[in-house]
C-alpha cells in the first residue's frame, strides 16, 4: 500500500500520523522547518521552563488520556494544582478574584449590582432569530449586558484568541454557546442541560476539564509522538503542490533547493492557513487553496519573567490573570506557571508567563525583546506587588499566531468542505478548521485518523 501523506506535524498532523501508525496505515510526515511541533515549543534555561507556545491542554475526553497511555506517557503528566480553579481579571489597576458560583457572583466586588442584574436575567431573554451572523460582542451585549462584555468577555477573548470581541463571530468563535442559545434559548440552561448530553458524549467541558502539561512540558507530547514516527518524519521538507493522480495523489516538496515528488494513498494538510494558501492544487476541478491566505491572523509574542518569590507581594495563588482592554496594560494576561506546575523555576523563584499583543494592540508584539521585558515588567509591578527586577527573561514571537474566526469565517469553512467533498483522498485539518485550543486539534487527530483509515479501506488502498 502506497503511505498516507501527513503535511505538517503540529499537534493536529502528528496526533493524526500517530494514531494512523497505531493502526498499522503507513504514514510519511512532511515537515517545512527543522522541528516537530509546530508552535509547541517547551525550552529549559537557568533552570526555568518557559513554554514559547501554548502552556496547558484540557483533559475533555477520555481520547486525550487514551493517546497518553498510546504514547507511555502517563508517567510525565502533570495535573494542575489546585490553584487552577482560581483565576483573576483586572478591574481599575486591581487583580480580583473571579466568581466561579452563584453566590460569589452576588458577592464580588469585580461587576455592579446593574450588571449581576443581567446576569440573573439572562434566562429570559429571547434567542437570537436574525438572519445576520453576529460578534461576540453583539450577543454578549444582548444576552448580558455592556459591562460583562467590557469586563469578563473581552479579556477571555484575549486569553483565548487574542481577539477582539467586536469582530469575532459567535457562531464560529463560540460554536457551543451559539448552538447552546439556540437549543436551549439561554446560556444559563445551557450550563444545566449541555452537562447532560456531554456526558452521554463521554465529554466534560473545558471549564470543568482538568488542566494538565507534562513535566518537561507540553513539547514531551509532540518530540514522544515524533519519535515514535521517527523513520517517516521528513524536517526541512516545504510541500510545494498536491496532485490528484488516477491513483491516488502526488506531493511535491523541496528536499533543499530540489523538488521531488512522492505518491501516497491519501492527503491530510494540517498545516497553518497561511502556509496552505502557497501550496498548489493540481486536480481537473480548478480548486484552489488560495483564499485560506485571507484568514486574518493575530501576532502574539510569549514572555517569561522570572522573580525571587520574596520580591513578589502578590500571593498567585492561582491560574492567573487576564486583563480587559479598557484597563489599559500592555499584556493581554499572565499564567502564574509556577502555582500551576512544580517543577517550572529554580528553588525560591517564581515563573510569569505573559503575552503581548494580539489584535487588542498587534504593533507590541514585533517590539524588540528588551523593550517588551521592561513594558510586560512595569505592568507586573503594578499589578502584582512586584519590587525587584526579573532574574530571568525570555520571549518568543509569533508573527501569526492565532486564526481569527472573524464574521464571516463560514466563507473559509465551506472552502475547505467544498475542497474536500471534492477530492476524496484529500483531508485538510488544523486551528484554522476546528478551533484554535489544543484538545479540539489533539480531538482532531482522532477524527482524521479514522476518517482516513475508513477512506484507504473503502478505496481499496490497504488490506483488512
Ligand atoms: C502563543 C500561543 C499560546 C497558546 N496557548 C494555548 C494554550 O495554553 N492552550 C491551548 O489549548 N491552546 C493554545 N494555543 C493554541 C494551540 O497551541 C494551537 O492552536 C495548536 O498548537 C495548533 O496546532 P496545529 O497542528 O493546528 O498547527 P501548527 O502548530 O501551526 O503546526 C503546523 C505545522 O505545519 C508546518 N508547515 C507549514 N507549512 C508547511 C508546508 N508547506 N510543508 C510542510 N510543513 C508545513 C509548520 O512548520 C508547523 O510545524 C496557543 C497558541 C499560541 C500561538
């Protein structure tokens, strides 16, 4: 049987060549630079552990464990303390606790009586029966008030997409709390009701799911993965064009300055969109994945700060803190690593990882490093009680770092259906389809493993 193609090996593409491996399909990965990963990058320096990309997974499914136990990892997981539940957002220069029941809502100082309020009429009001797609923004306004949008949701759009609320479309953003107003009428009985049919599902919700890295973090996961897959791993391959062939499909890559060609069974293109958008389609239908290139992307750079933990008056006990754009700061928001995981600074030290930029303020992001240490510093002082200077320091940039599923995103998500509808053989995955957090591309992994295993079967390309 002729190997499957792999193209990229991020999470989504290595997660996917893994568990095809498992089931005895042969794979070969194309990979365009000189590492696995993709934006997972986990480096050990001074004795911190900074993650340059993300810093936490979500245990959603009992897939995620299975792929663990898969890949003899079981051993280096480590769960979240129990400071995870806790988590700050910043209202007038001060870090509040933020409410996680009923009764601290009614209680927090972080939102007005107008706006717990709304909060409480949220049941009530009507679902949503336009035909236009709308922001975040917009449903946030209507369902729960400006000063929710402007407080909770704009900084947890920060956190999440590094986005902005007024262009985030709700319906491709936030599918679930779409889905959610419009099967159950309310978010809030959707918080009852959508529990029941996850579990029917085997699914536990991201604000339920436990937060979990590995010990030398989250890159133990892909360089596990990697070298089990080591023999059909190709760094420093850039796939150029993808043929449709009357036997399968042809995929050309620059091997140095040279382009070869090699036949496989079938594609999975899990790439970024931004790097799919220059690889040419050869099929007799003109397809093209060119307009991927018009996804906008938002720039974020990572920053670690390290501190004596007697130079900081802040308690962080908790995940950490995420700060709405009406307060002003540079960063978007902190984790306080070393509350999470042990293990992530030298003995008496403390680890701050911030990031900087996104479409809230994209220009800080490309700003050289020493000026974003000293700019994500000064905020820290202010917000955390902070009286000595960093005794560690590293940042990484990311030019495009997150897809934005702006209004209007549909347009790209039926492109690539269309694409792939198309050309059977030919599966396209990544942040850009699914959603940007790590459990939905790792969930994807499975669901293009079995797809295309049932694709070769049925087309006759593997015995069994
Ligand atoms: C700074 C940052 C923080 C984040 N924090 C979190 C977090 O804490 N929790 C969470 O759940 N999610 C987080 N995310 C999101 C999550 O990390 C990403 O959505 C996910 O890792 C993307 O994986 P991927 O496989 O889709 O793509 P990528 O990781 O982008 O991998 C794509 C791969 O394809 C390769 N490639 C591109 N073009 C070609 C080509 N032509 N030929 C061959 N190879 C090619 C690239 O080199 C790359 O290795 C974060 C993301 C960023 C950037």
């Amino acid at each position: 049987m002729k190997s499957i193609a792999v193209i990229g090996s991020g999470i989504t593409g290595l997660t996917s060549a893994f568990l095809l491996k498992q089931k005895k399909c042969p794979v070969e990965i194309y990979e365009a630079s000189s590492r696995v990963g993709g934006v997972i990058q986990s480096v050990r320096k001074d004795g911190y552990l900074a993650e340059f990309g993300p810093n936490t997974l979500l245990n959603t499914s009992k897939k995620i464990e299975h792929l663990i136990q898969m890949a003899n990892l079981a051993g280096h997981v480590i769960f979240a303390e129990d400071v995870d539940q806790t988590r700050f957002l910043v209202r007038g220069g001060k870090v509040i606790n933020m409410p996680s029941t009923a009764l601290g809502f009614l209680t927090s100082p972080l939102f007005s009586w107008v706006a717990k309020f709304n909060l409480f009429m949220e049941p009530f009001r009507p679902r949503w029966k336009n035909k236009y797609e709308e922001t975040v923004a917009h449903f946030v306004r209507r369902r729960f008030g400006q000063e929710f949008l402007t407080y909770a949701i704009d900084a947890l759009v920060a956190g999440i997409f590094a986005g902005n609320p007024e262009r985030l479309s709700v319906m491709h953003g936030f599918p679930k709390l779409y889905q959610g107003e419009q099967k159950y009428g309310s978010l809030i009985r959707t918080q009852f009701f959508g529990a029941h049919d996850r579990k029917k599902r085997g699914e536990t919700s991201k604000q339920e799911a436990r937060v979990f890295s590995f010990d030398e973090g989250l890159q133990v996961l892909t360089d596990s993965m990697a070298a089990n897959l080591d023999n059909m791993l190709h760094l420093n391959n850039t796939v150029k064009k993808i043929t449709r062939t009357p036997t399968g499909w042809k995929v050309g890559y620059l091997d140095g300055d040279i382009l070869m060609e090699r036949e496989h069974s079938a594609v999975l293109l899990s790439t970024s969109a931004y790097t799919a958008q220059n690889i040419a389609l050869h099929t007799d239908e003109k397809l093209s994945l060119a307009p991927l290139g018009q996804i906008s992307y938002a720039p974020v750079t990572s920053v670690v700060l390290g501190y004596k933990r007697s130079a900081v008056g802040h308690s962080l006990k908790g995940f950490g803190m995420l700060i709405p754009g009406i307060e002003r700061f540079n960063i978007l928001g902190t984790l306080f690593s070393t509350s999470l995981f042990k293990n992530r600074a030298p003995e008496g030290h403390v680890a701050l990882s911030s990031y900087v930029g996104g479409m809230r303020q994209p220009e800080l992001a490309g700003l050289p490093d020493g000026k974003l240490f000293e700019l994500v510093h000064n905020d820290l002082v202010q917000l955390l009680d902070i009286k000595e200077k960093p005794t560690f320091q590293i940042a990484h940039y990311h030019s495009r770092a997150i897809p934005q599923y702006d209004v209007g995103y549909g347009f790209y998500k039926d492109h690539v259906a269309n694409i792939q509808e198309r050309c059977p053989g030919l599966f396209i995955g990544g942040n850009y389809t699914r959603g940007p957090a790590l459990s939905d591309n790792l969930l994807s992994g499975f669901d293009f493993a079995d797809r295309i295993e049932k694709y070769v079967k049925e087309a006759g390309l593997i015995d069994g």
